[in-house]
C-alpha cells in the first residue's frame, strides 16, 4: 500500500514544481519563483522544504550558510499519483468529466492545443498498434512449425547373470591351472634345493677293501677214491 506520508500538500507540489523547473535552489530562490498573489513568509517556505525532505522527496546541500535544495523525485510519478488521487476523489473516478472540468478552468494557447491533440492521437493509436502486434505475433506463431520432441532414448537391456553352472566351472578351471603351476615349480624347486644340497655335503670316504676269503683246503685222495667208488657201485 502507498504510505499517506508520501503524498506531498498543495503546498509542498507548489514548491517541488519551482524546484523541477529551476532546478536546485536556495530558500529565497524557491520564494522568489513560488507561483501565486500570495507573499509566503521565509520560515514557512523553510518549513515546507524540510517536510519534503523528510518524505524523501527533497534533499538540501549547505553551500556556507545558505542551504540548497533539490528535488530527488521524478516528476511523472508525483503528477501521475496527484492526478489519479483527483479523478478518484472529485470525479469518482470519471475521467471524460475530470478532463472537461481541467480545460474549462482556463483558455488554452495554440501551442497548448497542438500538444494535446499530439497526446491524444498517441492514445488512439496505442490500443491499434498493440493489436496488430498481438495479431502478427499469433501469425508467426502458427507458421512457425512446431518441433518435434527427440524420442526417447532406449534403455540398453540389462545383461543376463551368467548361470551358476558356468560361473562354478569357470571357477573351477582357474583353481586347476593354479595347482597345475604351482605342481610344474615344485619339481623345480626340490631339483634346485638337492643341487644345492649335493654341492654343500662333504665327500663320502671310500669303504675299506674286503679280505680275501682263505682258500679252501683240497680234499684228501682217499676219499675221493671211495666217493668215486660208491658211485660207480650205485650205477652197477
């Protein structure tokens, strides 16, 4: 909501419009230029200021002694704000009646005339122009071809989980290879450490040569005689 604070009195607009049409100026100057018969006193017109100022519609900088105000606030937006609180507040609302009623309190120049009928013809054309831009907005819109959505990807299909059967043989292949490895280096391994073995255990000492067995007595002739003839007997 608009903060009544804001909205400055007749006589507070009175002296903003000095200050926008002569820009910065003194207590005296804004005096001086103030519209109107009515002589304002200086602490008055003082007054006025320093209560624009507080609306943050006016700020002053001191110049030695003498302060020097300036309006901080765009005019459009005052007028504007001021006028609509007229029409509302006199009129009802009604604008047709508020602008009779304004152009009835005084003679217009030729200039004056030249310058409204300029706003006005603006006006006319205002709702014109924004039709048609609407209408050729709608035209492109409708020609312009319509993109078609990318389909949409495929999912990769997930991979099957290899049987149980594969993944035991499989398993079942690499634990044969590793103890067939490991079965190829043992013989090398027991060759290399009995290598090593032979080299590192001392010459064996020869065995002492056997004695000769004495050679057995020759068998006295007398019984070889009487073997020799009990055989000869025997075969008889």
């Amino acid at each position: 909501m608009r903060s009544a604070t804001l909205q400055p009195t007749n006589l507070e607009l009175q002296a903003l419009t000095v200050l926008w049409s002569h820009g910065p100026s003194t207590v005296g100057e804004v005096l001086d230029a103030f519209p109107g018969d009515a002589t304002r006193a200086y602490t008055t017109m003082l007054t006025v200021l320093r209560n624009l100022e507080s609306k943050k519609l006016v700020r002053h900088v001191a110049l030695g002694k003498a302060h020097v105000f300036e309006a901080v606030c765009e005019r459009g937006a005052i007028v504007a704000r001021a006028a609509a609180d007229f029409v509302a507040n006199v009129f009802g609302g009604r604008l047709d009646e508020a602008v009779l009623a304004i152009l009835s309190a005084g003679g217009l120049t030729p200039e004056e005339k030249t310058t409204i009928q300029q706003q006005l013809t603006q006006l006319r054309t205002m709702p014109a122009k924004k039709a048609t831009k609407k209408v050729a907005k709608k035209a492109a819109a409708k020609k312009a071809p319509v993109k078609k959505a990318a389909p949409a990807k495929k999912a990769a299909p997930a991979k099957k989980a290899a049987p149980a059967k594969k993944v035991a043989k499989k398993a079942a292949k690499k634990a044969v290879k590793k103890v067939a490895k490991s079965a190829k280096k043992a013989p090398a391994k027991k060759a290399a450490k009995k290598v090593v073995a032979k080299k590192a255990a001392p010459a064996k000492k020869a065995a002492p040569a056997k004695k000769a067995a004495p050679a057995k007595k020759a068998a006295p002739a007398k019984k070889v005689a009487k073997k020799a003839a009990k055989k000869a007997a025997k075969k008889a």
